[in-house]
C-alpha cells in the first residue's frame, strides 16, 4: 500500500516556490528598488528589520522579497491572509513573538497577504507593536495602500511599489528554470523553441508566477521523455491561464495593459 504522504516535499510544491530565490542576489527584476545603492537592497544587506508595505501586480516579487528579508535578517516568517485572519490570531502571534525574543533572541516578522483587506480594528491591534518593533509587518497589497490603509498604519511603514517585471526579467527567470530542470521536470529533458520562449514571456505580462505556472504545466502534463514546447503548445495553455484570475485581480493588470498598449498602437497621443 502507497504511503499516504511522500517524504519528498519538493516534488509537491509549485515551481515558483521551488525555485524562489534566497538572496538579494539571486532576485530578478524591480531594479528602481533592489538595484545597487537602491532603498530596499540597502535595508536588505544592512539586515535592518522595519516596516514595510509592498504593492504591485501579481507574480512580481512581493513573497520572495519578504522571504529574503526574514533569512537575512534571521527572523521567523509568519504568513497570513488578511482575508481570514482575525484579531485573536494577530494577537496570538504578537504573542509567540514576543515570546520568541525572549527565548530564542529571533525577531518576528508577520507577512500579510492582502493587507489591504484588513479592518481599521485588525490595524489597530498592529499599531503598538509595529510601533515597538515587537513583531516587523511586510505587507502585500495590488492595491495602492495610500487609499485603502489607515494613515496610522501607513505612518509606521516604509511603502514600496514593485512594477511588471519586463521582458528579459521573465525571460532570466524561463532560463533559470529550464536549466534547472533536474530538480523538478521528473527526468524529462526539455526542448523549447525560441517563438515559444518569446510566446511564454509576451503572455505572462510581467508576471513570474504565470511563467513558471505554463512552464511547468505543459512539462507535468506531458508523459514523454523530451518534451518539445512549440508555439502551440503554449498558446492552448496560456488562453486557459488568462481566462482565469483570483480575487487578487488577475484580470484587472491584464486586461489593464492589454487596453493601454491598444490605446498606444491606436492613438499616437494616448
């Protein structure tokens, strides 16, 4: 009888946490802010815990930036949703964060997803200690913070907007994967033509996430050793990927920039 549970953990997590990087140097993209001598890179390398709120389209880095920042800074990375969190559970992790200076002399930091969905009383109860560095708050928001967040909470973060990542940002991260392939492709040996390189990359619209997603779903889904990704291909999983989007509003950067590039190509003054 097949054990109910595989030992190897790897083989069940997506792509893009597999190979999410876990240095400041190993980050592609968002260069105004992670470039050299640029803010976030200085409070990274200079392992400074503080507030931050990030904000930007899907798939551009917001998770892996605050994971970087949590090993850097060898904190606990405590992941939530303020979708479903609630006051008691920001006050038991105060807690445990509190609890976790004392003894293991770690900081804290609360990642929240969505942050733009919590309540002016779930703020609240961050306030004191974001305020007495008890516990640091990363924040992830699509939504500009600036009208969806108290001043108070604002007042006691640094805020940061992270952008599309280009063309040759999504095409690094393809080629990373690809030549990675031995740690996720299941022995598969992966063949991919160069109009379907650029076919992966015009379709994610600045979105990892969505690279790594196609990459991966067209090599799982197909049974054969070499795998041979053709334009085709690509397009009949990509118009399944933008038919879908999430509440964290997929479709709105998509359809978005698909309108302003229209609008440029139609309208000379647009």
């Amino acid at each position: 009888m097949p054990a109910l549970f595989n030992n190897n953990q790897v083989a069940v997590k997506p792509l893009s946490v597999l190979l999410r990087p876990t240095t400041i140097n190993e980050f592609i993209g968002q260069e105004h802010i992670i470039g050299e001598g640029r803010i976030l890179r200085r409070i990274i390398t200079s392992r400074i815990r503080t507030n931050l709120i990030l904000w930007g389209p899907p798939g551009t880095g917001k998770t892996t930036i605050g994971h970087i920042i949590a090993s850097t800074t060898d904190s606990e990375f405590i992941h939530l949703n303020a979708t479903t969190v609630t006051v008691t559970d920001l006050r038991r992790e105060i807690l445990s964060a509190i609890n976790r200076r004392r003894t293991a002399k770690r900081g804290t930091i609360l990642f929240i997803d969505e942050i733009h969905r919590l309540t002016k009383t779930q703020q609240d109860a961050l306030l004191p200690d974001m305020e007495e560095a008890t516990i640091n708050v990363i924040g992830a928001s699509i939504h500009n913070p600036f009208h969806r967040l108290d001043r108070a909470l604002l007042s006691r973060a640094k805020v940061l907007e992270l952008k599309p990542l280009t063309d040759e940002d999504l095409d690094k991260i393809l080629t990373n994967a690809l030549s990675r392939a031995d740690e996720w492709a299941d022995d598969k040996k992966i063949e991919i033509e160069e109009e379907a390189r650029n076919t992966i990359v015009n379709l994610s619209n600045g979105d990892a996430r969505r690279v790594l997603d196609t990459l991966e779903l067209i090599v799982k889904s197909d049974e054969s050793k070499v795998v041979r990704i053709t334009p085709a291909a690509v397009e009949e999983f990509m118009q399944e990927r933008l038919a879908e989007y999430d509440r964290e509003g997929d479709l709105h950067y998509t359809v978005a920039s698909a309108l302003i590039k229209f609008m440029r190509g139609s309208d000379p003054d647009a």
